[in-house]
C-alpha cells in the first residue's frame, strides 16, 4: 500500500534503537522526510547510516538532544519549526525493583520520561498542525498500561497515563484533520528484551516458551513481536489512509489483552 506522505515532515523521538528506528524506517521507506532524534550526536549518526544502508534514498536528517527535559526539548524545537508528524516513541523502565523499594525519585524520573516528554512535544508542535489542518500524532504506550505489570508497577502506571494524554488531546481536535492516536506494542525483541535474554544464558525460543507463561500468560500469540510490527501499525496511523482513525488506542500485542475493547 502507497501510504502516501512523500514530503511529510516526520520526527520520532528516542529513534536511534529499537521500535523507534523501525518506525523512523518505515516513515522514510514512504517518502516522508524524518527526524532522527537521540541523546548523541554518534547514535544519531549510527542510525541515519543503519537507515541509509537498507534505503539510499531515505530522507534523513538528525537532532540531538534529550527529549526528556525542557531544555533538550528546546533544542528540538529549534532545529525542527513545524511538523507534519509526531511520533512519541521515547520511553523507558527505568529501574526494575518490587513495588515497595520504589523511591519517589524513581517515580518522578519515569513520569518526566515516558509521561512529559510526549506532552512537551506535543504542546509545541500541535498548533501548527491545527492550523494546516492536518497532521498526525502518535503515541507509543504499551500493553502495560491496561494489564499493569507487578514487576514493574511505576511503568504500567505511566504509560496508563500515556493512554490517557492521547485520549485528551484527541477530544481536544473535534472536526479536525489532526489525528491523535496511541499504539500498545506488547512484548517486543528491543532493547530490554535482547538484554534479558543475554543475561538470562538461554536461547531464544528457550527464553520466548519461559517467558510467556511465567509473566505474560494471557498471550494468544506467545511470542515476541518484531519492531518491524509495531512499525507497520504507525506507519499506517501516519497516513491519510487512516484519516477515520482518531483517539484510539490501537494494539499490537498478540492478543495479549483479553476482552473485545
């Protein structure tokens, strides 16, 4: 399918890993030109190379600086004026600990991430888009906003907040052509993933069928989803082709989620 955003004005924010550069992949691969968005100026680089490598064509430009405070934010902001599209990608755990070793810095430090950080972007760059009448934003939540995890309840807890922001400022675009919308990646070979899997010694699939009994149970797919998948979701919500899409919360989980809605 022709996605049709050649030309689009794209940034993804945390892009130089995982599902945010799959996202930033499948952007460029339909013609959009996108922001690549890191703490360093070296990961920025490795990932518009990693990009170019597998797309020579790719539209590709860089910005970094870190999204989750207000003055990496500026730096945003002034290297990139207006937006066609916004992909909140940028997150974290970042500590794993049982509930009751959480400290309130632990708590306030994963807010500012995975909560603020879309809030802030979006703040600045909706108002444009409201303007022009069009644009898109996305946010990346997770599975764990609806199902909250008990090894890490202040993750579950933010990116239930992230479902909510997205649903906010949808209801705040009545009869527009700016779309808000919130993707619930399940399980996903990314960062995290791949690290547990090194320390744990297992093989994959050893590590997969132990996996999803032991803490994801309900899945109906049992397995780890490819960033490539989560990818595919946002690219499409990108688009004009999903222009009856709005403040939704769409999942790409495998099934994980039990219920209809």
């Amino acid at each position: 399918m022709n996605l049709d955003i050649t030309g689009k004005e794209a940034l993804v924010t945390g892009s130089t890993a995982g599902i945010g550069i799959a996202i930033a992949a499948a952007l460029a691969e339909q013609g959009a030109h996108v922001w690549i968005n890191g703490r360093t100026q070296a990961r920025v680089d490795a990932a518009i190379a990693t990009i170019k490598k597998a797309q020579p064509k790719a539209k590709l430009s860089g910005v970094a600086a870190d999204v989750t405070n207000a003055a990496g934010a500026k730096v945003v902001f002034a290297a990139v004026p207006e937006l066609d599209i916004l992909v909140n990608n940028v997150g974290t755990v970042n500590v794993r600990k049982p509930f009751d070793e959480l400290t309130d810095a632990d708590w306030t430090e994963l807010f500012e991430i995975n909560v603020m950080s879309g809030v802030r972007m979006t703040r600045h760059y909706l108002p444009a888009m409201r303007k022009k009448d069009w644009g898109r934003v996305i946010f990346i939540s997770s599975e764990s906003g609806v199902q909250i995890p008990t090894e890490f309840v202040h993750y579950g807890v933010t990116k239930a907040a992230v479902n909510a922001v997205g649903r906010g400022i949808a209801e705040t675009l009545v009869s527009s052509g700016v779309t808000v919308n919130t993707v619930l990646p399940g399980p996903t070979w990314a960062q995290g993933a791949i690290k547990r899997l090194a320390e744990s010694g297992k093989t994959e699939t050893e590590f997969n069928d132990e996996f999803f009994p032991a803490l994801r149970p309900t899945s109906l797919q049992r397995r780890f989803h490819r960033t490539e998948e989560v990818a595919n979701m946002v690219a499409y919500l990108c688009s004009p082709a999903a222009s009856g899409t709005h403040g939704a919360a769409l999942r790409v989980e495998g099934g994980l989620l039990k219920g209809i809605l």
